[in-house]
C-alpha cells in the first residue's frame, strides 16, 4: 500500500530544506517511520482504502480549515515522499511562517489515491500539531509587540517532539530556550533546596561548568538581590506578580537578563512585557497546544 520509501532515495531539495531550517532530517525521517509503524503496523495495509477499486492518480489540496500560522509542511511532503516515492508531487506549499486564513490553500498534492489516503493521517497530523505551535506563538508575539520582551518556550515538549515544536515556535516567531539538560544550566528550586541557598547552587553549577550559560530561578527579591551581587547574569523570576517584577527590574538596572516565568496568560502578557523583563517563557506553547485545523480535500 505505501512504499516506505528509503532515506537516501528521499529528494535531495527536501532534506536540505530540513536542515537548512535547523532540523535533523534522518531524526524527522525515523520519526515518520514510527508514525506509519503506528498505522501500519506489522507491515499492514490500509485495509479501508485498500478495498476501494482502483483509483488511479488524484490530486488533492491540503487547505486551513481556520486562521493560523503554518509550520511544518516540510515534514508532512516527507511523509508522502516516504509514502509514495517519486510518484507524488507537491505544489503550491506555503513557507513555513506563513500567516493562513480559513479556506487557503497551503500545498497541493498529487499521486496515488489509495496510497495518498494511506499517507493522508500522518502528513496531516505533523503539519497540524505544528502549525498548532506556530499559531499559538504568533498570539503572544502580537501581545508582546513594541516592547523589549520576547517569547520563549521551554523544556516542557512532547517526548521526541523537542526538534520539531522547537522549529514550530522560531515559525511563529518565538525564541528557543535550551534544548536539552546539557547545553545550558538552569538552577531551579529544588537545586537551591539541595544547595542550601541560591548562591551556593549558583556557584556550584557554575564552577562544575564554566563554559555554559547559568541561569537561576528566584521566587523572591531578597534571592535576587544575593544572586546579583554574586555575578549571576541570567536570572528566571518565578511566579511573580507583576508589581513584584517591575521592581525586579528596577532593583537589576541592567545587570542581569530577567525572563518571567509561571502563572503567565496571553490576557496578561502585555502588562508582564511592560515591566521591562527581557523573556517570557510560556510552557503552554508545546505542552498543551491546540493543533491548527488542516484537511486534505481530493478534488
């Protein structure tokens, strides 16, 4: 039903667009196996379209069924590219970034019906949840416009998801934050529970790795007050309302990063950007998203 198409007989142009946006393409690759291993399992056939009489070659418009932002329709071309070979073409995709309204169309899709209606699930499935991504980040950037703040997500992604939501929220216009617990140190409060105090967690962490960025997240003014005279230059302000951050702001002149976190809403951002921080991580991007409406309509 589908031809599994191997890694090196994937178009050339569509694993350097991958990479080129930051993407690992043989990651995105396994990852569309596994989906069709979910749909497919055991060497499985759509057994629905499968029962069909023949349908030959169809061609299809995959269109936004609500306004958005689209993101990853790369990664869903790649799925019908493992699906279906050099027999499907696509046309008409919009950039990743684009704004949608309900109606667009934003790629379309010609191949074999019964192997396209196999493919149809997983393409849309990546394409939807991260134009979901995309779209959610788009609202925060809108609220937090003409201020110095930007948005940023976090580590709170869907497990293997991490490359893929992150790329989806740099689409909606956002900022990554660290990718993984090794290529940027966050002290958080059990850390500081465990040192003993915010400075000596600080200053643990920073001596074991002195080449990476230390941030440490403070829930009161006394802790920044300490980490600041400590030299700490990233500072996370948790759980803070906003008349306490923009005294954090005032009490930091300058001397560190401050990025807000916890407790945030999109009804409350633009008052939190105007304190003066210069971050404000939002969970919410990745962890709880809700997918934008994509269909795929045979014409």
């Amino acid at each position: 039903m589908i031809r599994r198409t191997p890694y090196a007989d994937l178009p050339g142009a569509l694993v350097d667009e991958l990479a080129i946006a930051g993407l690992d393409p043989e990651d995105v690759y396994r990852m569309v196996v596994r989906a069709f291993e979910e749909d497919l399992p055991d060497g499985g056939c759509d057994v629905t379209s499968s029962a069909m009489p023949p349908m030959g070659v169809g061609v299809g418009d995959v269109a936004a069924r609500e306004p958005g932002v689209a993101a990853g329709l790369g990664v869903a071309e790649l799925v019908l590219a493992y699906a279906m070979g050099t027999d499907v073409t696509v046309t008409g995709r919009v950039a990743d970034g684009t704004h949608v309204a309900a109606g667009d169309v934003v790629m379309t899709v010609a191949g074999p019906v019964q192997e396209l209606l196999a493919a149809e699930r997983a393409a849309l499935n990546f394409a939807s949840h991260l134009s979901g991504v995309a779209t959610a980040t788009s609202h925060w950037v809108a609220a937090l416009e003409g201020t110095r703040a930007r948005v940023l997500d976090t580590r709170k992604t869907l497990p293997t998801y991490r490359a893929l939501q992150k790329y989806a929220v740099r689409c909606g216009g956002g900022v990554n934050h660290r990718f993984s617990l090794s290529d940027r140190a966050m002290v958080k409060d059990n850390h500081v529970v465990a040192a003993g105090g915010v400075v000596p967690a600080y200053e643990l962490v920073r001596a074991a790795n002195p080449s990476l960025r230390v941030e440490v997240e403070v829930t009161d003014l006394d802790q920044l007050r300490e980490l600041l005279d400590a030299g700490c230059t990233e500072v996370l302000l948790d759980n803070m309302d906003t008349a306490t951050m923009a005294e954090a702001v005032r009490v930091t002149a300058g001397r560190a990063t401050l990025e807000a976190s916890g407790g945030l809403t999109l009804e409350r951002a633009r008052a939190v950007a105007e304190t003066g921080v210069d971050f404000i991580s939002v969970g919410a991007l990745t962890h709880s998203v809700k997918a934008l409406d994509l269909g795929l309509d045979l014409r």
